[in-house]
C-alpha cells in the first residue's frame, strides 16, 4: 500500500508520468485511451467503473479551464460557452489547484468534480481565483503541459469596484456590517496599494507566472468589457481558440432591458445570469477614482507588451 501511495504521489508532481493531449479537440480513441491509462494509474478498478457510464460518456481530466480573473465575468463566459453542444462544463467553481485540502486530495477527486461528458466534448472548468495563486501556473503544467487556458480580463479599476461590490452584498445578505470602499481605497491619506482587490488587478505581475509555463499561444484572453457590451463576437474568438465547430450564434443572445445585460436563448429557452450579476458599483470620490486610474496606468501598459495587444481601460 505504501509503495502504491508513493507512486501515486510521484504521478502528481512529476509532469511527464501524465499523458498529455496532442490538440484540444482529441478525436475520440486518444480521448479515451488518454482517460483510462490515467484512470489506471491513479485509480482502485472500482473508481474506474464510476467514471465511465452506460451510455459512453465518462469524467475525463478538463482539457481547458478558465483561470480567471475574478469578477472578469468567468460565469459569464461559462455559461455562454455551453451554448455550445462540445461542450461539458463543471457546474461549480473546483479550487483544485489553488486550496491544498483540495490539492492534496490528488488528480483522482479532481475528476470525480467534473461531468460526465462524451468523447467528442471538451469537458471545462472555471476557477478565478487561479489567476492570481502562486502556484497554480505549475500545477496545472505538471497535469496536462498541452492544457488550453481561458483568461477573461476587465478595466482593473472596474474589477476592483466589482470586487468591492460582491463582498458588500455578501456581508448585507448575512446582515452583517461592511466598511464603505473608501476604508478600503485609503490609507494614510493615499491609496491603500495593499488592498487585495487591487492586487488582484495587476495583471502583468500575474500573467508573468503563468507564461514561465504556457506559451501565449494557449492562453486566450477575452475582453470581459466587450462580452457585456456585445458576447458574440467574443464567443466566436473562443470557438476558433478552441477549434470547436461554430455553434453559437448572433441569435443565442438577447439584451434584456430589465437586467440591463445580455441573456442567453438556448433551443426556444431563455436564461439569465443570476441576480447577483450587475449588480450598481458603489459611488466613489471622482479624485479618488482618478487615483485609482493613474495607479494602474504603467501596470496596464506593461501588460499590454506582455500580450501584444491593448485594451480599452482607463
């Protein structure tokens, strides 16, 4: 048992002991050969069986996932992305990479997250907090070195009222008190560079860590900014990144006056994304939102050498 645990210890920090796919879109004998001899290292045969179900599909390692950013409209594109038909996404958000109980857990749990899926699909999981984790870029390396990535990126200064925003409410809902932003956004009479949110949106320092792993030719960033204002042109670059037949269409989108943001039709059903989306960002000092701004000018311009390609953020 010991030598059994050891080896499968080994399997997980060791990037060449896991099977790798050749291209995104695996034909189905690689996909299944890939599954079942990783199923076979890692697995009891019982464990096994539970992966695969009657009707051909089974839980298979992601091929791609969405690593952020927070509050970039992640669940947006999730949810906007299977819309198409070669698509099986994970309903929750795994924290596989990022929270060491999870971790520790090994690559056997992980698929045990996933959904069942068929073949000819690409099974896809979204954790945002992954962008921004130390040491998620290697983990994910040393699963699948071939791994498609998904990154979806907003106006910092936006993404730091946003993340503001969604803590607030979460604090209201429990009835409990939250500083305003500006106890947040200040400190000693200028802005608090050590708060988390706007760590969180210096993209350049945490894209760096990614490209010591993947190439920027796996890593495709979508404008979270444009998604809102207009999805499917954004939604056709990610079919072409992950060289799904085009599905999805014009019509698969709906502006919903009431919401404010565009919903999804989907087979004569329509859905929205959930309240908590859209949610009005707090009123802050016109100064301070400048400040806010000029702090993130040289980061976003570094940022945007990295990547090759500007945004249209303040």
């Amino acid at each position: 048992m010991a030598a059994f645990l050891l080896g499968a210890v080994l399997l997980i920090v060791q990037p060449q002991i896991v099977p790798s796919r050749p291209a995104i879109n695996s034909k189905a004998e690689t996909s299944q050969t890939v599954q079942r001899e990783l199923l076979k290292k890692t697995s009891q045969k019982n464990e096994f069986k539970e992966n695969i179900h009657s009707n051909g599909s089974c839980r298979q390692l992601p091929q791609t996932v969405i690593i952020g950013v927070r509050k970039g409209g992640t669940r947006a594109l999730l949810e906007m992305l299977s819309l198409h038909p070669d698509i099986a996404a994970a309903e929750s958000e795994v924290h596989f990479f990022d929270w060491e109980d999870h971790y520790r857990n090994g690559l056997q749990w992980y698929i045990n997250q996933m959904p069942f899926s068929y073949p000819h699909q690409i099974t896809v999981e979204k954790t945002p907090a992954y962008f921004t984790s130390p040491k998620v870029p290697e983990r994910v390396y040393n699963m699948n070195q071939s791994m498609r990535l998904l990154l979806i990126l907003r106006d910092p200064s936006e993404r730091v009222l946003s993340d503001y925003t969604q803590v607030f409410y979460n604090h209201m809902q429990k009835h409990k008190p939250y500083p305003s932003i500006e106890q947040f956004l200040v400190k000693d009479g200028e802005l608090n560079v050590d708060y988390k949110a706007i760590n969180r949106s210096l993209y350049y320092v945490h894209m760096q860590n990614w490209l010591k792993y993947f190439p920027l030719d796996h890593i495709h960033i979508v404008d979270g900014d444009k998604l809102i204002k207009d999805p499917f042109p954004e939604i056709e670059k990610v079919e072409r990144f992950l060289k799904l037949s085009p599905q999805i269409n014009a019509s698969n989108f709906y502006f919903n006056k009431t919401k404010g943001f565009y919903c999804l039709r989907d087979s004569g059903r329509e859905r929205c994304l959930h309240e908590s989306k859209g949610r009005a960002h707090p009123q802050v000092d016109t100064q301070l939102l400048e400040k806010l701004h000029e702090y993130f000018h040289e980061p976003n311009k570094k940022f945007f050498e990295l990547v090759g390609r500007t945004f249209d953020w303040h």
